[in-house]
C-alpha cells in the first residue's frame, strides 16, 4: 500500500503522543471508534479560560492513516476555540494527508474524535466536575464497511 | 526525552533495507530455485515444440519432458502419473475438481461440504455451485483451527456428492485430519477433494494410502514458478470430472490447452527437490520458526493463531493485542509478511480464517503470518524478532487500548460505539 509522504511522517513522528489527567477540569475527552473495527481514536484537549484549546494529546489504536489523521488534528486544534475546532472537516484532513478512497473513513473518524472531545468538555462544564471516568463514547456509527 | 524516543531509539537499523526486506511471507509465493529456472530455460529457446505435436522431434522431446515432470510430480505424493493433470495454478485445480466433479455426478446428488477456513478459490467456487442449484454446507472449524470430525461426519448425507477440505491451512499452517475425513467419506461414496497447496512438499502426502479422490497443487508454494500447477484425479476408484476448459481434448480429455512445457518442467523439477530435501528444509525451518516463536512470546499479550501441535513448520500465525495490523506491517518495512488486518486486505474485512476459528476481530486485525523457506537464516529471524519487538513496544505507547489495559480497564466491558 503506497501511503503519502505526510502520512509516513506522522506515522514515523507522531505530534502529541499522550495523555491528559481526564478528570481535570479543563480536559475534554473524545473516546471513538471500536477495536472490532480496527479503529479506536482517543483525542484530549486543555482548553483555557478564554474557551481555547492550549493543547491537545491523543493515542490511537489503527492504521498509518488512522494514526496520522488524528495525530493530524492535535496539530490542528491547538490554538482554535471549540467552535473552531468544530468546524475542522474530514475532508480536510483527507486532503491534508492525500488519504485515498479506502482509507477516507480515517479522517471522519478524527473529525468526530474531535466532536466527542469538544462535547465532553462542554457537558464536564455543565456539571460541574462530576465524577467520570472520563471516557466520553461518541454514539455516532463509525463501521462503514459490510459486517457481514 | 519522550517516553517514545525512550522506546525507539532507532527505528532503521544499520544496514536494513526496506527496498529489499527479509522474506518471511513464503506461504504468499516463493521465489524460484536456481536449480528450476537452469532446467526451465532451454524449453523457451531450444525445445519449444507444442508437446502435442505428434509428427515431429520437435514435438517429441517436448512431450517427453513433459511427462517426465508428470513422473517427478507424481512421485512426491505416490500417485501414478496417469493421475496428474496440469492445469495453470491450485485456483485452476480447485475449480476444476469442484465444479468438474459436481456437474458430472448431478445425477447422484446435490450437496456438497466444505469448511469455513478454506481458501477463497474453493469457496467462491462453492459459492458459485450454489448459485448453479448445488446445495452448499460450510462448516465451522474450532479455535484450533480444526474440524470437528464428528461435526464433519454429521453433515454428509445420502445426497452428499463431495467434501472439499485442505491439507494445510494457508494463513495459520493447520493441518487437518485428511486421513480420518478422507475413511469418513470413502465408506458413504462420497468424494473427497483436497487443496494441497501449502501442503506437497512441506509434509508427506501418500496417496496411495490417502483416501483422497482429488487433490489440487501448485507450483509457486514450492519454489517452481507462478502459473502452473496440477490436479490429482484418482484412478482406483476411477474418479470422473467434467473438464471445465474444452478445445483440444488435452489431458485425456480433462483440460484443453496447449501444455506451456517450460513450466511444467519447472513444477517437476519443483517437486522433485522438494522430494529430496523436504525431510532436511523441514527440520531447519522447523528450528527456526521455534526461535522465531520463542523470540516473539517474551512480548505481552501475544497470542499464537492455530494449533501448536498439527501445524506444518514453515508457518506462524500471531496476534499482537493491542496494536492494529497495517500500523504493525507499516513499521516493520523491512521484513516482509501478511496480515489478516481488514485494512490490509481489499475487502475491509479482517481474516475470515481466524474469526471462523472464533477469533474476535481485535485479534484478528492485530495478526501476522509470518512464513518461513527454504533459504530463511536464523540472522533474518533474530532481525525479525528484534524489528517487530520495537515497532510493537512503540505502538502500544501510541495505543489507547493499551493504556486502558495497562490501567486495569476490562476492555470487553465497554460499549463502544455502535456500527
């Protein structure tokens, strides 16, 4: 499989490798994908007081492009607000990362990775430091290949 | 430092070259012998007779040497040369034995078996009698990989025509009980076909006392080139098979087509050495996957995929749990092996082979067939080790799933996203 440049890269050197505290407060978590897929993204982001995103950590579990693609984003959403962050689409990253046909459900897998983070650290906001075992499961279908 | 310059301090090693990687996917195809292609190449330039041509030396000497690879194919397996068919590859043979052998005995009946983990060209065939009006019983094998003989027998019944069941198992090495399955369906009248592929050459095979109607080979598995292989077809009891390529009445009337006699001397000479040094590669190669083997488990969570004991040497078939199998195959370049990763294949779907064993499709993503030869070193098995070791180490730094497991977390307790 001849994979890009760019994906080689972040393969080889992937940007912010980590993880945050997930119980702190200023910490979003964006669990998604599923190991039966062959792809599980979790994303964290710090988000200041101003409501923008510091910094940003991710792991992932998948491919080079899986693996890049999100490695992808934390470069991506440091320095935007949450709206901003929001407005990332897959097919940027797609493109950002020449990611053929087959390998496009990477990208919208980030893309929701990063809906999920920002979504967990609103909700988190809203109640107030409840307790969590910060793992925000994002509820959207993710296997766009046949199950047979 | 970060914790991943800590774990990969060198990716590359010294002198690896990912242009020209160490080979350990020998159950994909294998190069050609030295020794085949010296006594392939004067059937390309010098006797290039059509082994049909009856009123000519040219014609002559190709024949000749065309039924001498017939005798040195034959002698491998104990078969009489009379029962050898060329054909242009084990797909070739499947399809043959198959649909040859259910469309001339339709009379007798309509059911055919055949096992989960077979290789796709008996199963898209079998799909495709099915689609004829065939009907088709696929079974399951069990985590080792094996069928259950006593599920096996319970699925023939008096329109049972055939049972298609392979020798050696392509993606984990498996082999399976020919000789039990082959007593079962000789006392109901049942044919027997088995793709022998992985197997002619790598463990012993006596047709004389199998009880095996049709048995299909290839050359490419066995250090002889692609395109060509054969088919057994029994003559104690007479098998009948309808050919399925007319146009000459080639191979007694079984497979039409000019005989490509460079290659077919390539296949006896294949099985000729394979004959003569089987006993001899089997025990290195043996050894060396043994090291592989011992090297690889000192890594966590590593699971071994089919039998321990009824699996031909050249072949190991591990899950690295916790790490995706293309991120794995993209971080050791420089040695060559298959994964049954859904991204690695075109369908998107992880391998079919190891979740018919019961393997979960974490497992069976994280898979990697690692295939040993005839020319394999211990030194490109301890690079091996040494390579996959690393990238692994790396990955599951990388990997969530890891993390998870690391803290404790049961991962089969979480809800993941739906698909």
């Amino acid at each position: 499989m001849a994979y890009s440049d760019k994906v080689i890269d972040h393969y080889e050197n992937p940007r912010n490798v980590g993880a945050f505290e997930p119980d702190a407060a200023d910490v979003g978590t964006g669990m998604v994908g599923a190991p039966a897929c062959g792809d599980v993204m979790r994303l964290q982001i710090r988000v200041n007081s101003e409501g923008v995103i510091e910094d940003a950590k991710f792991k992932t579990y998948g491919c080079g492009s899986a693996i890049a693609s999100s490695s992808l984003v934390t470069e991506w959403v440091r320095g935007r607000t949450l709206d901003e962050a929001l407005a990332i689409r897959n097919t940027q990253i797609a493109e950002e990362l020449a990611l053929p046909p087959v390998k496009i459900h990477c990208s919208i897998l980030a893309e929701d990775a990063i809906k999920a983070a920002v979504a967990d650290f609103r909700s988190r906001r809203a109640t107030r430091g409840a307790a969590g075992d910060g793992l925000q499961l994002a509820a959207q279908p993710v296997c766009t290949s046949n199950p047979n | 430092m970060s914790d991943l310059q800590r774990v990969s301090p060198g990716l590359r090693p010294r002198g690896a070259n990912p242009a020209n990687p160490v080979y350990l996917d020998h159950a994909a195809t294998t190069p050609v012998d030295p020794r085949v292609v010296r006594r392939m190449l004067p059937y390309l330039t010098e006797i290039y007779g059509n082994p049909a041509s009856r009123s000519h030396a040219y014609g002559w000497v190709a024949e000749e040497a065309v039924e001498l690879a017939r005798e040195q194919v034959s002698s491998l397996v104990n078969a009489d040369p009379r029962e050898i068919v060329w054909t242009s590859g084990a797909t070739e043979s499947n399809n043959l034995a198959l649909k040859g052998a259910a469309h001339f005995h339709r009379a007798k009946g309509n059911h055919l078996v055949t096992l989960a983990s077979e290789h796709k060209s008996v199963l898209d065939t079998m799909r495709e009698l099915e689609r004829e009006g065939f009907e088709v019983t696929v079974l399951p094998v069990q985590e080792s990989g094996l069928v259950d003989l006593a599920v096996f027998e319970a699925a023939l019944k008096p329109g049972t025509v055939m049972a298609s069941v392979m020798f050696v198992n392509n993606e984990t090495g498996v082999i399976q009980d020919i000789a039990a399955i082959g007593a079962l369906c000789r006392t109901r009248g049942i044919l027997l076909h088995v793709d022998a592929a992985q197997a002619a050459g790598k463990v012993p095979i006596d047709l004389a006392t199998l009880p095996v109607d049709l048995m299909s080979f290839s050359a490419h598995k066995i250090y002889g080139p692609k395109g060509v292989g054969a088919l057994y077809v029994g003559r104690r009891p007479r098998v009948r098979i309808a050919s399925q390529m007319h146009g000459g009445g080639h191979e007694r009337g079984m497979r039409s087509g000019t005989l490509p006699t460079h290659q077919i001397v390539g296949m006896g000479e294949a099985f000729w050495l394979a004959r003569e040094n089987m006993a001899s590669d089997n025990a290195r190669i043996r050894g060396l996957r043994d090291r592989l083997w011992s090297g690889l488990q000192k890594i966590d969570a590593v699971m071994l995929n089919g039998d321990a004991e009824r699996r031909a040497p050249h072949y190991l078939n591990a899950s690295f749990n916790y790490v995706e199998g293309e991120s794995l195959l993209m971080g050791i370049k420089e040695v060559a092996v298959s994964s049954g990763s859904a991204c690695t294949s075109a369908s998107l779907e992880p391998s079919y082979v190891l979740r018919a064993m019961g393997r979960n499709d974490e497992l069976a993503h994280s898979s990697i067939r690692f295939s040993i030869g005839r020319f394999t070193t211990a030194d490109e098995i301890d690079f091996t080790i040494d390579l996959i070791t690393r990238v692994v180490s790396r990955l599951r730094t990388m990997s969530p799933l890891w993390d998870m497991v690391q803290a404790g977390v049961d991962l089969q307790t979480i809800q993941w996203a739906e698909h």
